[in-house]
C-alpha cells in the first residue's frame, strides 16, 4: 500500500512539473488546445467536408481541465474547423423584474488560445492554421503547406511582420502542435518581441494622460499660440506676446504649442525651467532648389511640425540626460521598418513602412505602434503630419502636430491615447481623419514626475 502511495505521488508529481514545464514555456499563458486536436484528428481535422458537416460541436477538455468547443463554420470557399476556449460573458437579459445580468458561457474564434484549420471546399485541401495568442484578434500567427514543408506568416492589424518564411517542418505539425512548441520552431525566424507585452510597464503614460485630459478645459486653441522660457504665451515665429480678450483666463495654444506644453512639463521639474522657444525652429530639412517644392521652401517653412518636434524631443532627451543633443544625433526619430507586407481591399501590396524626412502612412500607425509599444514601453511619441495641399498637389506641408501615447491595459489589449490641438480623440478617428497623410514621429519618454502649467 505505501508502495502504490509512493508511485501514485511520484506521477502526480511528474504531471504538476509538466504543468510547470508549460506554463513556463507558453510565455503568453494561453490554454492549450494540443491535446484535443489530438484526439479529434481523424473526425474533424483530417475528415471530409461531408463528415464534419455531420458531427455537431462538441464541448472538450484539455489535461488541465480547460474546456474548449470544436465547431465547423462554412464560408463561400472555405470550410473552417474551431477549437476554442471557453469564456465568460456577462450578458443582460429583460425579465419581467427589469434588467438581469447573466453570466454565460462563450466559445470565440478568435479568442487568445483559439485555434482555426481553414481548408478549400472544392478539394478539401489544407490551405493554413492560424493561432490567436493575445486579447487583439487582429494579431496572430498562421502557418500554410509549401512543397513538403510549411511557411509562416506573423500579421498585426493587417501588416505582416513576417511572411512566408520557412518552418522546417512538416505543415501537418501545427495540426496538433502547441502553442510553446510553436515558439520554439519560430524563436529564431519570428520577431516575437513585437507582440510581447507587459502591461505593468505603462504606468507613466497612464498618469500622463490623466494630467493632460485634467487641464485640457483650462486650454484653447490658437493658430500661433506658445508659451515661451519666460512664461509668456507668445507667437511662436515672431516671439511677440498673445493677449486674448475673450476666454483670458484659458492658454492660447497652437499645434506645436500643445506640444511645448507638454514637454515643458517634463523638464520644468527637472530644469527648474522652461524650454527655449527659438531653438525649436531651427530648420531639420533641406529642400532642392528644383521643382515647385523646393521653390516654395524658400519663401515658406514647409516642415515647420517636423523640424519642431525633433528639435523638441531632443531638448527633452538633453535635459533628461545632462547631455546637450542636436535632432541628428539624439537617436529620437522613429525610423522602425517592422512590416514588409500589408494586406488591402486590393489584396497584398509590399509596403515601404518608412520614408525619410516624411515618416509613416497614417494607415499603418496601428501596427506600428503596436510594435512601439512593445519594444519601446513607456515610450510617447511627437508627430508632425505632412498633408497635401489639394489644391496644389505636388506641395506637401508640414503644419500640424500630435501626440501618440500608446499601451495596453491590463488585460493585453492594446490601446492609445491621442491628443492634438488641445483635444483628445481616439486613435481610429486620427487615423481616419488623417488616412492619406503621412506622420513623422520622434520618441519622448514619459515620466509620473509631469506638471504642464
């Protein structure tokens, strides 16, 4: 009897450092769906269409006593085989007592630990797997059959960080392949580091943008507002003082202004001071002197926002640092070229994430500072948008300025907030407002020691 005592401890042992084993190597700590795939793969995974059409869906447990649903759904050309993990919702119901909130049970697609077989209707062929790992379902990771091998696909919000790049392996591995084996086949070839996150890391931002949404009632926009080294709000190309006769007690602020404000509330603590206006204007960008462009930039400023917020970030960095930093060698341009591919109403296009001197396409900013915010957390950044002047396309202005202060909240789902003009909007709304234009964005870090004016 001690004997079988011993031996039934022992395995209970071996299955809790099991358990322990991969937990420690599944680092998003997803449940795990291997196991069922398993045992569901000659019904479901590898059966035909007409097979799985007849089974109905079907609620399993893994080891751990997780439960997930297995499930076909049709589309016109595929048919698409679930194994997701269940969730709970709350959901309200009207009785006759009023409103009652219930919690139910959920199975979504694409859920973090979901996992989805696609295969073609006509030929019942494989076409790829795809793994939900995080709570955005718009950021995944995809596997297809090539020749007697796979390729993989790494996609966040529509932009491919990787693309079909060679596995190693067999496609008919991911039919049942956890999700700690499928980091250790794409550790060397999949920048993970893009999409792992620690939402603990974002307590400045957070404090940050609480100041900033307090004071904003206290603010009001001004085409040339700034409030200079001596606490004077003045116009910032001229330096001469703004006095309002309405809403006196509000600041005038411009776009760049804003900007300033913030920044200045950064160093002040710091620097005992304010940021000097007249440096920040110096020019960043030289134009030729052919074409309309360049003739232009002689009699106008055309990358005044630009050239504003790299000479801001880099006075920022040099208080910070005790360091004295010009734009060009403060590192504070964002440069980043993390996708090769985006996918379009018009299919696959191969993007060029980053142009110099004009920076990123409003379109990708989601996956880009999604993979900011990864990379670099705590991190804000200044932008400048270059917009086209629509009555003379070829000119291209930089007037305005924004600032992008991405995280993810504590439940791994990604966000930022978005401030510009002395108000704040969703990053969805700057995006669509600004969807033809470019940003250029230079990094500040944030800090919890902030106090604008």
């Amino acid at each position: 009897m001690i004997k079988m005592m011993k031996k039934l401890f022992i395995a209970g042992s071996l299955i809790l450092a099991a358990f322990g084993l991969f937990a420690e190597n599944n680092s998003f700590g997803i449940p795990d769906s291997s196991e069922i795939r398993k045992d569901i793969y000659e019904t479901w995974l590898d059966a035909s269409l007409i097979t799985v059409r007849n089974n109905v869906p079907e609620i399993l447990s893994n080891i751990s006593g997780q439960k997930f649903q297995v499930r076909l759904e049709e589309s016109e050309s595929t048919f698409n085989i679930f194994v997701s993990p269940r969730m709970l919702m709350n959901v309200d119901f009207v009785s006759d007592s009023g409103i009652v909130t219930k919690e139910q049970e959920v199975y979504p697609g694409d859920a973090a630990g979901s996992w989805v077989l696609i295969r073609n209707k006509k030929d019942g062929k494989p076409i790829r797997v795809r793994y939900y790992f995080v709570s955005n379902s718009d950021v995944y990771i995809q596997f297809s059959p090539y020749n007697r091998t796979s390729v993989c696909d790494l996609v966040i919000f529509g932009n491919y960080a990787v693309k079909n790049v060679p596995t190693g392996v067999p496609f008919e591995k991911f039919y049942t392949a956890s999700f700690s084996e499928v980091q250790k086949i794409t550790q060397i070839n999949v920048p993970w580091k893009y999409v792992t996150c620690d939402p603990e890391m974002y307590h400045s931002v957070h404090q940050m943008a609480a100041v900033i949404r307090e004071k904003l009632p206290g603010l009001i926009y001004y085409p040339t507002g700034m409030i200079d080294e001596n606490n004077k709000t003045v116009d910032f190309i001229t330096g001469d003082e703004i006095r309002l006769i309405s809403d006196e007690e509000k600041i005038p602020l411009s776009s760049a202004g804003f900007l300033k404000w913030v920044a200045d509330g950064l160093v002040e603590p710091i620097a005992g001071s304010k940021l000097k206006r007249y440096p920040l204007l110096s020019q960043t960008v030289e134009y030729k002197d052919i074409g309309y462009q360049g003739i232009l930039s002689n009699e106008f400023s055309l990358s005044f926002a630009l050239d504003f917020v790299r000479n801001l970030s880099s006075a920022v960095l040099s208080v910070n640092t005790g360091m004295v930093y010009k734009f060009n060698e403060s590192g504070v341009d964002v440069t980043i070229e993390p996708f090769a591919t985006g996918l379009t109403d018009n299919g696959l296009v191969n993007t060029v994430t980053f142009i110099n001197d004009c920076g990123y396409s409003a379109g990708v900013l989601k996956s880009l500072l999604y993979v900011l915010a990864n990379t670099e957390p705590g991190i804000i950044y200044f932008g400048a948008i270059r917009e086209t002047d629509y009555r003379t396309p070829e000119v291209k202005v930089f007037n305005k300025n924004v600032i992008l202060m991405p995280y993810f909240e504590t439940t791994g789902l990604f966000n930022c907030y978005v401030f510009m003009d002395g108000t704040e909007m969703s990053l969805s709304e700057f995006i669509r407002r600004y969807k033809d234009d470019y940003v250029y964005l230079t990094r500040v870090r944030s800090n919890d020691r902030f106090f604008p004016e």
